[in-house]
C-alpha cells in the first residue's frame, strides 16, 4: 500500500476514535446565559455524541422542569472537561431532544 492511502486510512481512524469519545453538549439560550452555547466535553457515560440537559432530563426522568436542567448542567460540567466553546446550534439542539422544543 502507498503512503498516502496509509496516511488517510490513519486519519480516518483516529477521527473515528476522536469523534467517539467526545460529546457535543449544547445549552439552550435562558436567563443565565441569554445566547446559548454549545460545548465540546470529553464523553460521560450518559452523554450521547449530541445531548443537552434538557435531553438528558427526559432521557433520565420521563421529564422536564428547570430543577433538573440545572442539576443535569451542574453535573456535565463539573465531571467533565471543556475542550471548545462553540456558539448556541439550535438544530444541534433539536437532534439532541429528538425534535422537541422545551420552553427557557
């Protein structure tokens, strides 16, 4: 095999391996932080590649309610590490709840 296919077979491994231990955790815009952000994090056990609070209530609880978003947020981010800060995606937040639309 030539370099260069070993060289891109390599890449693409790796960012398979990469892709699949991070997360994109996205907050949505409310009161504490009016424009939303999304935040590339190390992968947790119940994080999905794409997640929010809010998608993590629901997934965890069966529901949602402003207790639970803040303890779930609480939580992601003290257990782990920022590695970017990106703005707020809404469609990203939209995959994350499946396509459901949770008030702020």
């Amino acid at each position: 095999m030539s370099k260069k296919l070993i060289t891109i077979i390599s890449i693409f491994i790796l960012s398979i391996v990469f892709l699949s231990q991070i997360t994109l955790f996205v907050i949505q815009p409310m009161g504490a932080i009016p424009k939303g952000k999304t935040l590339v994090i190390w992968k947790l056990n119940k994080t999905n590649f794409i997640d929010s609070a809010d998608a993590m209530c629901v997934r965890e609880t069966g529901s949602l309610n402003i207790l639970c978003r803040g303890m779930m947020m609480s939580a992601v981010i003290s257990k782990s590490s920022v590695l970017m800060k990106l703005p707020y995606s809404s469609s990203l937040y939209s995959i994350s709840t499946g396509g459901k639309e949770y008030s702020r």
